[in-house]
C-alpha cells in the first residue's frame, strides 16, 4: 500500500444499520478508508477490512482478500462464530477506557442497589409508605466477586472496591501489576466456583466462549451464599435462563440484575419482566463511542494492509 491510497472497506451486521451508525465519524479519515454497505461495493475483491457485528453466516464469502474483521465493541463472539470468517484476517476488537469507566459506574450502581436493596424503596414509594430498613450490612461485610479482568472487569473491581466492598476476582493467571486497595484474586480451574462461594453479590463480565457458555447456571448458584445477587453484564448465553427461575423461586439468589438476554430485545411477554426480583435493563451497561471505534478500525486496516499485526488483535483459541 501507498500513503496516499484509501483502503477499501464493507459494513457487514444482520442486526445494525453500520453505515448509520459510524459514517459521521469515519468522515476525518476519509483520505485513509472508505467503507461502504454491501450493496455498494463495486467490487469485492478490493475490499482489505470489514466492520463487523453479528453477520449472516455468509457474510464474508464474497471479499477474498480480507486483512481485518473488526467488531464495533469488546466482544467477538458473533465475528469468531461466523463461518464464513476468514482464518487469514485479524480479527480484532475496540478497547475502550471510557466505555469501562461506564460500565464501572454501571457496575458500581448495582451493587448499591442490591445491597442497600432500592427496590424496597421504590416499592414503598408507590403505595405512600414511610418503611425503613436495617442497615446493619456494612460494605464491608458485603463481598462483591467479579468474573472476568480484562479491562471491563478490572475498572469494575476498582470502583466497587473504592465504594468499600472486598472484591474478589477470578483469573485465568495472577495479573503483573498489584491490585488496588480492597481486591483479592482466586485463579486457577476452579476459580470462578471459588469466587462465587464468597460473594454477596456477583458480576459477570466474561468474555463468550466455549469455556464460558452456561457457567452461570444451578451448580453455581448453589454455591453462592444464600440469597446472593447476580449482576449478569456478559452475554446472554452465559445464563441458564431455568436455573435462574429455580434459584431465584427458591430463595438460593435474593435478585437479579439482568443487561444482556439470549434474545434481544427480550420479548414483551417475557416472564421475566413481570419478576420483581430482577431488574432488567436493555444492554446499555456501556457502549463504544463512535469516535474511538472509527480511529482503532482505521489504526488498525493501515497495520493490516501494511503486513502488521493490528493492536487489540484477539487471540482466536481463547476467544478474546
């Protein structure tokens, strides 16, 4: 490649209008990419990079000369569960501190609630009621364990525990750098069943694999402390939806609070929306800006098409 040749690019989702979403703020770069819908690309073999979320099963068949899939947000589960994902291109993903910072304070809100248990208020709210609660549960005494320690999980723990809960997080391998003030780690196999047998109230931010698809179901819940929270911010597919039902009808888990579904959006007739256990939100934990996705998808189609390894390339064998 020349400096001064645009590299060409294609949106590919089944679910989102790309185009719609990141035109504006791929504009600036526009001497360096272009990218373009399916229907107007020209010609296919001219396209080196994909901008990509949740693509049809086909997607990538017609370009053959791809250099990078690049996903709009943290996860690459939709791209590497493609079949039509070419094993020559990077594939890669958007790392982002002010989307951590979001999901954070995201974070850091539902522990709050489940542990100073909000609802009651709003409940006592809508029938006038003046109905105070023991506060006798300090922070302290309210363990928080954290599932996943990329950079989501980590801002996670580092908010929580500057709130004043212990934080305890499972990892694969001890971190290089030293925890902050008020967070442990469990690592090794049986880490995420060690975690969860010491929280009050659980978040899960792991990334989707194999490996990972339906951890959180009975087994685990059983191990929880009674009438412990989940705070389920991961992938849907992470989540037995039954054995919720059961954990929470039994009183094994005390509530739930739920961001990311098997089907999205969750369907109106859902029973789940009418459980006044569970507080559901619509997958807004945090999201990518605009801006940050264009300059790392740019940065890293000039590194592909170049021969480099792009930045925040994921490891296809562990999924991220």
């Amino acid at each position: 490649m020349t400096n001064s040749e645009v590299i060409e690019g294609v949106y590919l989702s089944s679910k989102l209008d790309l185009e719609d979403l990141f035109a504006d703020a791929f504009r600036p770069y526009a001497d360096k990419v272009r990218i373009r819908s399916p229907q107007d690309v020209e010609d296919p073999d001219r396209i080196r990079f994909s901008v990509a979320w949740s693509p049809e099963r086909d997607a990538f068949t017609p370009y053959p000369n791809l250099r990078l899939v690049s996903s709009i947000a943290a996860g690459v589960d939709s791209l590497i569960n493609c079949p039509s994902l070419p094993a020559s291109a990077h594939l890669t993903r958007i790392r982002d501190d002010v989307q951590a910072d979001m999901m954070a304070g995201f974070a850091a809100w539902q522990v709050v609630w489940h542990h100073r248990n909000m609802g009651h208020y709003i409940q006592k709210q809508s029938v006038s009621t003046w109905d105070q609660q023991d506060l006798s549960l300090t922070p302290k005494d309210y363990t928080v364990g954290v599932l996943g320690y990329g950079l989501m999980g980590k801002a996670i723990a580092e908010a929580v525990a500057a709130l004043g809960f212990p934080v305890v997080a499972a990892v694969r391998k001890h971190p290089c750098e030293a925890p902050a003030a008020g967070i442990s780690f469990e690592r090794g196999g049986s880490s995420v069943e060690r975690v969860a047998a010491k929280s009050q109230a659980l978040i899960n931010v792991l990334p989707l694999t194999p490996q990972t698809e339906n951890i959180l179901n009975e087994d685990l819940f059983n191990q929880m402390p009674t009438g412990a929270r989940l705070i389920q911010l991961g992938r849907g597919q992470h989540l037995v939806d039954e054995d919720l039902d059961r954990a929470l009808a039994s009183g094994q888990l005390g509530g739930a609070s739920l961001d990311v579904f098997r089907t999205e959006p969750l369907p109106g007739d859902h029973r789940w929306w009418r459980n006044d256990k569970i507080l559901i939100t619509p997958h807004q934990a945090s999201d990518s800006s605009a801006a940050i996705v264009a300059k790392q998808v740019t940065e890293a189609a000039i590194a592909a098409v170049n021969g480099h390894v792009p930045e925040n390339t994921i490891d296809r064998t562990q999924g991220y």
